[in-house]
C-alpha cells in the first residue's frame, strides 16, 4: 500500500482528498459533526504523501496543497449552507 501511494503521490493525494470529502458531506448531512476533526488526519496523511512521494517537484506539491486546501473550502461552504437551510 506504502508503495502505491509513494508511487503516484498526486492521485493518491486527490483520491484521499475526494473520498474525505465526500465522507464529510454525508456526516454533515448525518448531523455527525464529529467526524469532522479527522481533517487533522488527512492533513497529516497529505503531508506524509508529500515527504515520503517520489518525484515530488514544485507543480506537485502545489497540487497536492491545492486540492487539499479545496476540499475545505468546499467543505465549509457546504457545512455553513446546510446550517443556514436547518436553521430557517
């Protein structure tokens, strides 16, 4: 598994990316907002695939940043319209 992910950094980085994403929206969408400090995690498991990738240049590493930093933003955003739609 190790080998697969340090093999192709920037897919695996986005797969984790979009899995954790779409995990967060359900949980949202759940009323599970614990589930929501595991972002910690996939910080730390982005940051793993960054250290550890190989063949890791500048355009990947932004990448990589990139679709993280997205994924939050997206996550964010869902959670504060799902909040204001409960709340009417």
């Amino acid at each position: 598994m190790k080998s697969l992910i340090c093999n192709n950094p920037v897919m695996s980085a986005i797969t984790i990316n979009i899995v954790t994403l779409i995990l967060f929206i359900y949980a949202i969408s759940s009323r599970a907002y614990g589930f929501t400090m595991f972002i910690i995690l996939v910080g730390a498991v982005n940051r793993t695939i960054i250290d550890n990738g190989l063949n890791i240049d500048k355009h990947k590493r932004l990448i990589i940043f990139i679709s993280f930093f997205l994924m939050i933003t997206l996550f964010l955003a869902y959670s504060t319209y799902i909040n204001n739609v409960r709340h009417l």
